[in-house]
C-alpha cells in the first residue's frame, strides 16, 4: 500500500514553528532582570511597645535572718531545709544550763536585798521610836539636848542606808530580769510565717553573739516575690510608679509574669562604674516556680500601640520643623516620591506611622549600591 506523502510533513512542521517559540522564552527566562536601585521595605501592622529593658534578681517579699542574741552551743534544730512553720514556733534550742544558773544567782540577789532591807527596816523602827522618846524627856526636860540630837542622827542614816538598799535592790530585780530574758533566748522561734530557705548552724556548734547576731537560719515567705530590676540612668528618667511591667525568667522564656512598678529606689548603685537604680515590683508565686536570686529579664511598658502602620525606623529622614520626617517611597518603574510622614511611639526597629503612609507602600531604608559597595577595598 503506498505511504501518504502528507503524513509525516505535518509534525515536522509543527515541531518547526514551537521550537523557536520555546527557545525565546528561555531566553527571556536566562535573561537577568534590571536590578532595583534601592533597598526597600513594607509599611506593614503590627503591635508595637516601647519599653526600657532591665536585668533583675528575684528576692522574697518578707525574708528574716533568725539569729541567736545569747552565746552557747546549739543544742538542737527543730527544723530542715524547706519545712514550713508558723509564727512563733520552735526553731532551735541553745543549751540553757548557763543561763539557767545566771538567772538563780540573780534571783538570789534579789532575795538577799529583800533579806537586807527588811533588817534595815526593823533597825529603822527601833531608831524612830528611840528619836521619839529622846524628843518627849527633852520636853519635859528629862534629857539632854545632846542625847535627843544623836537619836534624831542614828534615825536619818538608817534612812539613807534604806533608800541605798532600794536603789542596789532595783538593779539586782533589773538583772534579775535580763538573766531572766536571756534565759528565753535560747528558745528561738519563729518571728513570722514562711519557709527555711537556707541553715547557717547545725547543731553541736557554738554560737558568739559579742559582737554581732550570728545567724541561726533563714525564713522566707515565698508566696510571693518581689524582683529589683536595675535600671541605667539614662532610662530612669522615663519610668514612673504603676507603669506595667513584664518579665521573663532563663528557664521559660516564652512565659510572661506581669505586674506593675511599686517603687523606684532614689539611692542609685554602681556597678563597673556605671549607675543604677532599683526599680521594684512584686509578682504572685503560687505555682512556687519562681525562686530566690533567679535572674530576671525585665521589660517596662512605656507605650503600647495594637494594630498600629509600621515603617522603618531607617526609612526616616530628617524631621522638619512640624515635627514630620521625609520618607521616600517607592513605586513601580522606580519612580520615587518623597513625604511627609507623621511619626508617633518607636523602639529600635519600628516607629509608628500616624499619617502619611498606606499598608503596603513599600519604603526606601537604602540605596542598593551603597550597600554592595560596603564589602570592596
């Protein structure tokens, strides 16, 4: 059967009129595009905050050194690391048997003025009753001027040795009473309710409080925490009482604990021979995950915008005298367009676009050739 000369024709000519259509568009494809002249950016939405940043340490809102005010050997312990005790509670024992002694020495004291004083008082009687009978035989002249002035002498020492047993009868009951007291020392208790954060003697060793109060342990209320956050003094300046405040702590970074300022210390601290001061806030703990000396990373809300334009901050120009910056903006075939854009709160990315600017225009931060200019000798 013979073969139709059309048959074959027909895709080859086909395939002749695609090929060259394919070859230009990957021509069209491999060909690089004019590169843009500018380094752009969007005007997007977003919230926006300006904040003073601050590293903080964490501390108890109430925590007490429980100290001894007597000397002697801690006889016992009561309680552990962690235990919770009311106020009032026994924490330790100091050996009483010295003070035990001191205070029976001073009752003793105490008892031989008593023994004193009422010998002194019946010698008193005995010289007041010798007085009043000189004084009657000398008015029925009886008895001689000179033997009525003796009694009367005798009466007033014994009156003056009684009021000197009085005042060394007083110190003996005030010693008395401080034995007594220091006696109670021994007995440490608890002065508030909390935790034992930390132990600073064991037991058997000897406690000196000559010259300071040595430190027994610690009590803490861990309900809650207040946090100092350290604050430069360039930014202190900006911050007041009952701003909000958040903070975040190294092992859970993505939790936030608000709380708002409750005071600014005025005594600054130096550190490295800079200058801060402490800002103060408290923050609840019921979960007990916040513990003492934990490093805090502390924001404070200055300003706060929700939903706000966003520009840039590197795409503001100079400010003019109305207080609105330039802002280049660019359209399609590069053609450029200068404004004037309103500006309110900023931090170090983004200021806030109060007029002026679209969502979506897109903004000039920089000239493209500059920058890939920056890296050649």
């Amino acid at each position: 059967m013979p073969k139709e000369p059309g048959r074959y024709r027909r895709p080859l000519l086909a395939a002749a009129i695609a090929l060259p259509a394919m070859l230009a568009l990957l021509a069209w494809r491999l060909t690089p595009s004019e590169p843009s002249l500018y380094i752009t950016a969007p005007v997007t939405r977003g919230d926006l905050e300006d904040t003073v940043l601050a590293n903080g340490v964490l501390q108890p809102v109430r925590q007490v050194d429980v100290g001894a005010q007597v000397n002697g050997q801690l006889k016992s312990l009561k309680v552990k690391l962690g235990d919770k005790v009311k106020e009032g509670q026994l924490l330790a024992q100091i050996d009483p048997v010295l003070l035990e002694n001191a205070l029976r020495q001073a009752d003793a004291a105490v008892a031989s003025g008593l023994a004193q004083r009422e010998a002194k008082q019946a010698r008193l009687r005995q010289a007041r009753l010798a007085w009043q009978r000189q004084r009657g035989l000398l008015e029925q002249e009886a008895a001689s001027r000179q033997e009525m002035e003796a009694a009367e002498a005798d009466l007033r020492a014994l009156q003056a040795e009684l009021a000197a047993l009085d005042a060394d009868l007083a110190q003996r009951r005030i010693k008395a009473g401080s034995a007594r007291i220091d006696l109670g020392y021994t007995r440490i208790v608890a002065p508030m309710d909390g935790e034992v954060v930390a132990l600073s003697t064991l037991e058997g060793q000897t406690v000196v409080a000559s010259y300071q109060v040595p430190t027994i342990l610690k009590l803490a209320d861990l309900d809650s925490m207040t946090v100092k956050a350290q604050v430069s003094e360039a930014d202190v300046i900006r911050i007041v009482d009952r701003q909000a405040v958040y903070f975040t702590i190294l092992g859970e970074p993505d939790r936030r604990y608000h709380a708002r300022l409750r005071a600014i210390q005025p005594s600054p601290e130096k550190i490295n021979n800079a200058v801060f001061f402490n800002a103060l806030f408290d923050v609840p703990n019921a979960e007990r995950k916040l513990r003492i000396d934990m490093t805090a990373q502390v924001t404070i809300l200055l300003g706060q915008a929700r939903n706000a334009l966003l520009v840039p901050l590197a795409a503001l120009g100079p400010r003019d005298a109305a207080g609105a910056f330039a802002v280049r903006v660019l359209h399609p075939g590069q053609r450029i367009e200068t404004r004037n854009v309103r500006i309110g709160m900023s931090n170090n990315v983004h200021a806030q676009v109060l007029a002026g600017l679209a969502d979506g225009e897109r903004v000039i931060t920089g000239d493209a050739s500059a920058a890939s200019g920056q890296g050649e000798p």
